[in-house]
C-alpha cells in the first residue's frame, strides 16, 4: 500500500487515506450563508476520493471576513446549510473540516476578479457591498493604497476570542469532523505573531510569548467549546521569508506551545504577512514547504499537514512515505481535477480496477477499460 493511502488516526477521527482538500476561498457566499455553490465544489472532492474535505475560511464575525462573499459562522442560522454539506460529505466516507479565520486588517477586501483592493465607494454603486472598518494588532496597513486598520483594544481581542469558541460549537453542530484554524498568509493571527507587524507594549505584543498569546487563547476557546474526541489544526506561517520576521524556530517553538492548548497537527504554509515589506524570495519548487512541516514535526513531535505546489501523486507519496509530513493539502490541482485522490490511486497502483471510486462510477469505468483492452485501444 502506498503510505499515500494509508488510514491515518487522530484523536477519535480515522481518514481513510492521506489527501486532503485545502481551504479554497469561492467568494460565492450572502452574508456567511453557504449555498448550492459550495455544496457542489465540496462534495465532488468528496466523490473525487479525498480522506478530509476543508471548506474555505469561514469567519467568526461579520467584520472578520475578508470579503462580502466568505463564508461564516457567526450566528446560528449559518449552520443549516453547512450541515447539509457536512451531511453529503461523511455519506461518502470522507471526513469534513472547517476553517476558521478572522483576516484581521485585511478584512474588506474586494474579491480578486474585482481587484483584491479595499472595498469602496465603487462597490456601493454597483454591487450594494459596503466597506467595513477593519482591525489589527497595530495601526500598520495591509499594504500601499489600504486604509490603516483600527489598533484592537482589550474588549476586541476578547470579543475575537469568544468569537472562536462559539463558531467551534456552532462546527460542532453542523457535523464537522475537524477544525482548522486560519493563522497564516496575513491573517489576524499571523499579523499578532509576526514581529513585523505586532510592536505592541501590552500583553498582546512585545515578546514572544506576548505575541502568540492570542493564537494560544483562540486554541483554548475553541478547546472548551469543541469536543474532546475531535481534532484541532492551525494552518500557519511557518516562516515569513523576511529578515527579522517569523522562523521556523519560532514555528516550532509555537507549535509545542498550541500541543499544549489541545491542538493535534499543524498545517505548515509559509509567507503572506503582507505590509511595508519587500516581497519575499523563498524557494518554489515541488512541494516546497514539505520541509518546513517537517522541521515542525521533528521539533514540536506532531503531526503535520504539508501544502503547496503538490500536484504529482509520487511527490505527493514521497512526503508522507518519507516522514516530512503525515497528511498533505491539494488547493488548485484539485480544482483542476476533483477526482486527483482516485487517479492517484491508480497510478499508485493502489486500485487497478475503479473499486475505490463510488459503484455508479466505477462499475462503467470498469467495463469501459475491458473494452477498450478487448479492442486494443487501451492499457
């Protein structure tokens, strides 16, 4: 058996192979209110194979979205829907996570077909979206051209906090399987841990152990409020590229922090900080970051995700067999091709004959490769 598609245990969930769906952003949402789109975009990954569907980053407040089409789960209401896809989802034997985020200063964003620039007065007039104030560890816009966020209070970073732990049980009740929580790429999390952009003298800042406390908090609070048999992932930065910014050291000094507030994998992503920064040069190459959730996994002893640029099933395999990660998340590839998780099996030679795939596929699958052997236009 390839170690792709080998079952993997954590906590009281059991993935029946290695391939993950990564948080995918569809921007197709009406006040956090998922529908017929995302039901669609999950559930073929679903029938495509994978062992555990995220859905895209899903705000915990209003103002924490990143665009006016995220999806939420700030209110009760929000969970029908979901729960109708999480429902679909585990029928076909995957498991179903959700990522939860707040983006921070970079909320009120348009989305990218219509710029990626702060909402304005333009959006207003044609598409009835209003600006929203955003808010930050600092004053420190997300970049040239954005509007400096509100510098956060005590009662905002409590209010964030709470925020998390009552979307986790909201997850709960929609039939989640698992929590990823979004603390990468410039998000709220990542903008206070970063020491490029979190120069605060309060206990929210300054240090180490100031600037991760809100990511070790929002562990806690979701801990209190998501069961015990369920697991926790944060997907981080696990190095912002810059100098004087966030390591890989620090990745892992914080990953043994979070093991320690009930976090079971981390999910190992790299850059996005955004900010009065040059870009950032960083190697990209197959599966590039595998290196840093291996570091992470080695030096915090836990599981970890790897992510990026993962597009052949042997690179794919190579990762997991090799120990630099235990699972791996596919974004772009998949969208491209749902049912990669099923043809990588073949070409693993893990399932000659379609019996992985759902009968109603497979059984014509089947008999078409039998025809086309028998005629000699086939393998």
């Amino acid at each position: 058996m390839a170690a792709l598609f080998e079952p993997f245990q954590i906590r009281g969930l059991s993935l029946k192979n290695r391939v993950c769906v990564s948080p995918m952003s569809q921007y197709a949402a009406t006040d956090g209110y998922a529908n017929d789109w995302h039901f669609a975009h999950l559930s073929r990954f679903a029938l495509g194979g994978c062992g555990l569907v995220f859905t895209e980053a899903t705000g915990v407040l209003a103002e924490g979205r990143r665009t006016h089409g995220d999806l939420g789960l700030w209110h009760d209401s929000h969970i029908a829907e979901l729960q109708r896809i999480t429902t679909f989802i585990k029928s076909q034997g995957s498991a179903v996570g959700v990522q939860l985020a707040h983006a921070g200063r970079k909320a009120s964003e348009r989305r990218p077909w219509h710029g990626e620039t702060p909402v304005d007065a333009e959006d207003s007039q044609l598409r009835n979206e209003n600006p929203w104030p955003a808010m930050g560890p600092t004053t420190q816009p997300y970049g040239d051209g954005w509007p400096s966020p509100k510098m956060m209070t005590e009662s905002d970073i409590q209010t964030v906090i709470a925020a998390f732990g009552s979307a986790a049980k909201r997850a709960d009740e929609a039939g989640f399987d698992m929590i990823e929580v979004y603390a990468a790429h410039g998000f709220l999390l990542h903008q206070f841990y970063s020491p490029l952009n979190n120069d605060r003298d309060d206990r929210w800042g300054g240090d180490f152990e100031g600037r991760t406390k809100l990511a070790l908090d929002v562990a806690s609070s979701i801990r209190e409020h998501w069961p015990d048999d369920k697991p926790l992932s944060f997907r981080i930065s696990a190095t912002d590229w810059l100098d004087d910014g966030w390591t890989i050291e620090d990745s892992v000094r914080l990953a043994r922090a979070l093991k320690s507030r009930g976090v079971d994998i981390i999910d190992c992503s790299s850059g996005g900080l955004g900010g009065p920064y040059p870009a950032p040069r960083f190697p990209i190459g197959p599966a590039f970051q595998a290196e840093l959730a291996a570091a992470v996994r080695e030096g915090a002893d836990m599981p970890t995700m790897a992510v990026g640029f993962i597009w052949q099933p042997e690179v794919a395999n190579v990762v997991i067999e090799s120990g630099q990660a235990d699972l791996v998340a596919l974004a772009r590839e998949l969208l491209s091709d749902p049912n990669w998780a099923l043809h990588a099996a073949s070409k693993l030679d893990v399932d000659t004959n379609f019996s992985m795939w759902a009968p109603a596929f497979g059984w014509w699958l089947n008999k078409r490769k039998r025809v086309l052997q028998k005629l000699g236009l086939g393998e």
